[in-house]
C-alpha cells in the first residue's frame, strides 16, 4: 500500500481502536497491521502528537509478561475527533468512489 495512504489513515485507524478500548502502542500495531503493514516505529510519534494536542492521555498497567504497560486513552476531546474524522472519511471516499465509477457530483 502507497506509504501516503497509510500516513492519511493511520491517525484515524488508531482513534478508532481507541475509541472503542484502552490499548497500549504494540497492541494498536497489532491491531493495524492486521490489516494494513505498519512498524511500530511508525505509530508513537502519532500516539506522542495525540497525547501533546490533548486527544489521549496515558496510564500505566502492571503487566503479566513483563514491565508495566503504558495505555493510551481518549480523551472528551479525542472521542469528538474521532467523530469528526470518522465522516470526514466517509464523506471523502464516497466522493473518491463516485469518481472512481466515472461520476463526478459538484457538491
């Protein structure tokens, strides 16, 4: 996948796990590569910009395997992001699937 796509969704992708539970940043990786190939380099300067723009704060959770795990949560104002760019996306790629089909809506 074009490495721009990702950097366009990764923020989105990780909101959205977000917002349905707490996670720690390997599991967001986890998650996400699941689906779309991601190092884990790649998302805690975003979980470190989310948490710096007050949309997450973090919490640590003693961990069985290990040292204690930081989790990441959103925030009042990251749940409404989260919102946002949730029909933000919806809205772009109905557009970009009407034009893929050889439509074009002036809205």
């Amino acid at each position: 996948m074009n490495i721009q796509f990702k950097k366009g969704v990764l923020e989105l992708c990780t909101m959205a796990l977000l917002a349905k539970k707490n996670r720690y940043g390997y599991e967001l990786v986890n998650e996400i590569s699941k689906s779309i190939s991601i190092s884990e380099g790649t998302i805690y300067p975003l979980l470190r910009r989310l948490k710096n723009d007050g949309y997450v704060i973090t919490y640590l959770e003693e961990s069985k395997e290990g040292a204690p795990r930081k989790y990441y949560q959103l925030t009042a104002d990251g749940k409404k992001m989260e919102k946002e760019l949730k029909k933000e996306w919806k809205t772009f790629i109905g557009k970009v699937n009407n034009f893929l089909e050889g439509g074009v809506r002036n809205e």
